[in-house]
C-alpha cells in the first residue's frame, strides 16, 4: 500500500482541534473541519466521500478522531486506525489535561504519535485489519451474551414471583390438604418447568459464544 494512503489526522475536543499531523498540503484540513463542525453530538463512526478520499470519524466521549485517507484504502483500515488512535489518547490523557487543553496544544506531544500510528497502518494494513475484525467479533459476542444474561434475570425476578405465590398458596392452603396440594403442585411445575428451559437455552448460548472466542492466542480482551 502507499504511504499517501492516509493523508491528514487530527484529535478534536468538540470542533476544537487539540492535535494534528500531515506530511502533504492540500486543502482536505479544511474540508475535514467543514465535516467536523456537521457532526452530530452523539457517539459514532462517520465517513463522508470527496474527490477520491475519505474523510473518517470517530466520536467518543466527547473526542472526535479523524483521517482522511485515499478512497481505496478503504473505510475498515481507517476506522481501524482512529480506534488505535483513540486507545493511545484516552490511555495518556483520559481525564487528564485533554479536557482543558487549548486548540493545537497538543501537537507537540500528539502529534508525532499520529504520524507513528498513520506509518504503522500504512505499512501492516492486513495486520491491522484482521485484528480489528476480531476486535469487532468479540464485541458483538459480548454484547449477546450480556443481551442473555440480561434475560435470564428477568426470568429468575419471575421466578421468583412464582416461588413467592406458590408459598401463599400453601398459607392460605392450611386446613385444606386436598385443595393445597392440587393448587401447590400446579405452580411448583410451572416454576421446574420454567426454571428448566431458561438454564438450558442459558447454557447453549454460552457454549456457543465460547466457541467464538477461539481466537488467537496472542489477542488479549
């Protein structure tokens, strides 16, 4: 890949540029502030298309991470290479001196890392890619296993309730034998049966789920 395929970086607070870096000229710095100021507030990734590049973000938590790259470089090695940069800054200045910083005033310190981040990008892009991909799998395995958990407690809270009824049934029972135990029985299967089918699905999910996290042994969560 050629080392013009990443163009022009930058670390913004708001619309306020904190940090930068570029070895071309041209007017994309300008066109990329143009984007920026559009951005909606919220987190999220964007890419707009002009003239033969892209121009990428990424917001997070107030930050916004961009690179303009050439078109064919395509939109995962960009969006791979704002999440390296994201890491680096949240990880040197999260919570830090970023949120007070005036504009450029980091470009000493910051700057230089995006070059090292873009030159690195620019020269392993299947590596970076690949790990992104994975990144991105474990992600969404994550966010369903969270998704089932969040089920099941729901269902236990039910259970629960249904423990509870069947504990009054038996109270209000006392002094009828016959009647208590058809009524008791009825919702004691109702709580087996129930209890039964969410730790099964339970446990199929996450025998699932592990099986995707067989990934490479080099790659830490």
């Amino acid at each position: 890949m050629g080392q013009q395929s990443l163009i022009y970086s930058f670390v913004a607070r708001g619309t306020m540029i904190l940090a930068e870096h570029t070895d071309f000229s041209g007017n994309f710095a300008e066109v990329a502030l143009q984007c920026l100021q559009r951005l909606p507030a919220s987190d999220n990734k964007f890419t707009y298309n002009a003239d033969g590049h892209t121009f990428n973000y990424l917001t997070y938590n107030g930050f916004t991470y961009c690179v303009v790259a050439v078109e064919s470089v395509g939109r995962q090695l960009a969006m791979a290479y704002l999440e390296r940069i994201m890491e680096d800054f949240s990880k040197r200045y999260g919570g830090g001196k970023a949120t007070t910083a005036t504009a450029k005033s980091l470009n000493k310190e910051f700057g230089s890392k995006l070059k090292e981040h873009m030159q690195y990008c620019v020269e392993h892009p299947e590596e970076v890619s690949k790990l992104a991909k994975v990144k991105a799998q474990v992600s969404e395995v994550q966010q369903v296993m969270r998704a089932n958990i969040d089920q099941v407690l729901d269902r236990q809270v039910k259970i629960d309730v249904l423990v509870g009824q069947t504990e009054d049934l038996r109270n209000q029972g006392a002094g009828r034998p016959d009647k208590e135990k058809d009524v008791v029985s009825k919702h004691e299967d109702k709580v087996n049966s129930t209890c039964h089918r969410d730790c099964h699905h339970f446990n199929n999910c996450l025998i699932g789920h592990l099986e995707l996290l067989q990934l490479d042994p080099f790659f830490v969560i």
